[in-house]
C-alpha cells in the first residue's frame, strides 16, 4: 500500500558549474585545468576564484579561493582562467532547469546549479523507480545540453541535498527512509543547514563532531544551549526528520485573518468559535482563488501581548474546510497545553498552495496507482 506521508525527494546540482558551463562553448578546455575567476579589477591578478574545475581542484583549488594563490598552485601547468560570465551560465541554467522541472511533480529552483524536485507520484513512491528517473534525466540532459550533475534521492530536502554532495561528480546517491540515520550519522555536523562557524565550535564543545552525536544528544540540553526553535530544529534535521515541502517559488503566499475573543480564555470550544468565523472566511476567498493548501498554521496572541504560532503541514494539498477546522482544533490542542496564559486574539494562517485543478489531478494519480 501507498502510504501518502511518505515522499521522495531529489536534489540536483550541477557539477562545477560556471567552469562546466565554459567547457560547453569549449570543449577543447576539458583536459585542462579551467578556473572561473571574479576579477576585482584592482590588479591584474587580484579576486577571487568562483569555481574551477576537477581537473583544477586537484591541484589543491578551491571555490573562494584568491586568484593568486590559485595561480601559485598552477604553476608550470597548461592552465586557463576565465572571467566570470554570468550572463551565459544563465542561459544555460535556464535550458536546464526547464528540463528538471519537466521530471518532477513539484519543483523548486533553488539557486543557478541547484533545484529540488518532488517526484514522488512520478515514480509511485518507489526508490527504485526514482533511481531509475534520475538515471534517464541523467542521459537526458547529457544528450540535450550536454552537462553532468550530481543527484541525491530521498525521502525529504534535508537527506536529499546531503546526499547529493556524497558523491561527486556526476553523482547518484539514494537514501532510502531506513537507511537515513545509517547515513547521516559519519557526516561532520557542519553540513546541516544552520550549523555555521560559531554552531559548530559550540557543538564540539558539547563533543558534537557528527551528525550522529548530534541524533543522540538529549533535546533538552540542546533545548537549553540554542534555544526553543533552535534546539528542535537541530535535534529533528540530525535525526532526519524534515517536513518542508518542495515549493514552487512564487507559490509561498499565505491567507491570514486574524480576531479578538470576546474576553481573555483558556476554553478549546470558546476560542475555537471564533477560529470558526475565521476559518469560513479564509475558505470563501480559497474557492474563490480556487486553490487548495498544504499548510496551516494558527497564531495565538496572549494576555501579556506575546506572540506564539503554531503549525502543520499536510501530506496532500486539500480545499476542505472541515480538514482545516480540524488541523486548527489540534493546533490550538496542543498549544493550550503547552502554555498556561490566557488567549487575547486569535489568527488562522494556510499557505503551500496549489492550484486546484493540479491539486485534484495529484490526488487521483496516487489512487489510480
Ligand atoms: N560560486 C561562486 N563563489 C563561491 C561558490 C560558488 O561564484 N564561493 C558559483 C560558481 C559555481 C556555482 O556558484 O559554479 C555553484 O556553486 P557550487 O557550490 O554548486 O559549486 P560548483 O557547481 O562549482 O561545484 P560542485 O561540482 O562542487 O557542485
Ligand atoms: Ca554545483
Ligand atoms: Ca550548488
């Protein structure tokens, strides 16, 4: 059987970019060493090295690297500097990326060489057939641009995106959900998004090297040293728990109202009264805009003025205003118990949109399969 929480996920990255970008108009560049460079003007030699390609790295070159000692490090080889081309390596992501988006359910550009897709009902919910998918776009976009990337499969953004810089490049790596702890475990604990310079040093401080370390410390402590949003945060990322959806940019609009309890409460069905009203008037304008949403969130303003929020994402889009009512009573639920002041003013928040029409053709694609 389908379970319907569960996703597949791809990350894309395209292999040294800006330096792949000029082998394309160039072929005869491949065998060399091929360093991209943003000249700063000041002299002749004075900037810094954008990418270069592996030929060049292993030399000991490296993206932000100074274009001096990059030079130092080529010297007495057949080596190419290049300036930067911004303009080209657009061109050429653009053809790209229309060529991704055409394999994946959902798609989200995320930068020039790098795009989320979503492929879950493409490939029936099976890793086989994801591997499978990426294999094909692989010789796809070789035959039709003629590029490499580098891919990691699977079941959220997180494990996606570190997978897709296990192995590279022209990379293929899959995840499957049981194998993700397995995965993530070795990886230096820098590679979580989040986890900067100062986190880290911190973290090795609480003897967190790896992402592993990090799965197995206790919530609270983490909790305590970062922060509420902070502490979570880290704890489920190095545990692979990740629920973001992939999201077409331009799609991250929200429908908020926002109201005042007749008095300061505590009580579930008083407060939910008044979500009520703004619930039936958030669905009005989705069936108007006729879109359906992934995502709901409440907002809770207390009586000393703080602001709290609360909020889920669905496994499928919906339009159903009695799934909203629903999701908003277990959110307040929850929140109730998790505070013990009184509730001023209320909000009710949905966002992660579809339109409807692709909404419905995605949930009769999951039964007809
Ligand atoms: N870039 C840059 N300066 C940096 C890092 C990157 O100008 N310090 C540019 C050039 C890269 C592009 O962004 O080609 C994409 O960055 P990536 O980090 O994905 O690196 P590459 O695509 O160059 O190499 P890889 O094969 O490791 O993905
Ligand atoms: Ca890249
Ligand atoms: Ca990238």
């Amino acid at each position: 059987m389908i379970r319907l929480q569960d996703r597949i996920v791809m990350l894309v990255d395209l292999d040294y970019f800006f330096a792949q970008c000029e082998e394309l108009r160039n072929p005869t560049l491949k065998e060399k060493p091929v360093v991209v460079g943003m000249y700063s003007g000041r002299t002749e030699e004075s900037g810094a090295v954008s990418t270069a390609n592996y030929v060049a790295r292993k030399y000991g070159v490296k993206s932000g690297m100074p274009l001096f000692l990059a030079k130092r490090k080529l010297e007495g080889v057949e080596a190419v500097f290049l300036p930067v081309d911004h303009e080209y390596y657009e061109q050429v992501s653009d053809r790209l990326m229309q060529i991704f988006r055409g394999y994946a359910d959902v798609f989200e550009q995320v930068g020039i060489d790098e795009a989320y897709l979503d492929v879950t009902e493409k490939v029936h919910v099976s890793f086989d057939e994801a591997k499978e998918l990426a294999e094909q776009m692989k010789v796809d976009v070789k035959k039709q641009v003629g590029v490499t990337f580098s891919v990691g499969v699977g079941p959220n953004k997180l494990v996606a995106k570190i997978a897709s810089d296990a192995q590279k490049p022209d990379g293929l790596t899959i995840v499957r959900a049981e194998d993700v702890k397995a995965f993530l475990q070795p990886i230096p604990v820098d590679r979580l998004l989040g986890v900067g310079k100062k986190t880290s040093k911190r973290m090795s401080e609480l003897g967190i090297e790896t992402i592993g370390n990090l799965a197995g410390f206790d919530v609270q402590k983490l909790v305590e040293v970062f922060g509420r949003t902070l502490g979570v945060y880290f704890f489920n990322a190095a545990n692979g728990v990740d629920d973001e959806p992939v999201q077409e940019a331009g799609d991250a609009e929200s429908i908020s109202r926002i109201g005042t309890l007749k008095e300061n409460s505590r009580d579930l069905e008083f407060i939910l009264t008044k979500a009520d009203e703004l619930i039936s008037d958030i669905c009005e304008e989705v069936s108007q805009k006729q879109l359906s949403f992934r995502q709901v969130g409440i907002v809770a303003i207390l009586s000393d003025l703080t602001v709290r929020s609360r909020s889920k994402t669905l496994e499928q889009p919906t339009t159903n205003p009695e799934m909203l009512r629903m999701i908003v009573r277990e959110l307040f639920e929850k929140f109730l118990a998790d505070s013990d002041l009184e509730i001023r003013r209320i909000g009710v928040k949905i966002s992660g949109f579809l339109k409807e029409e692709k909404a419905q053709k995605r949930l009769t694609s999951f039964f007809e399969n």
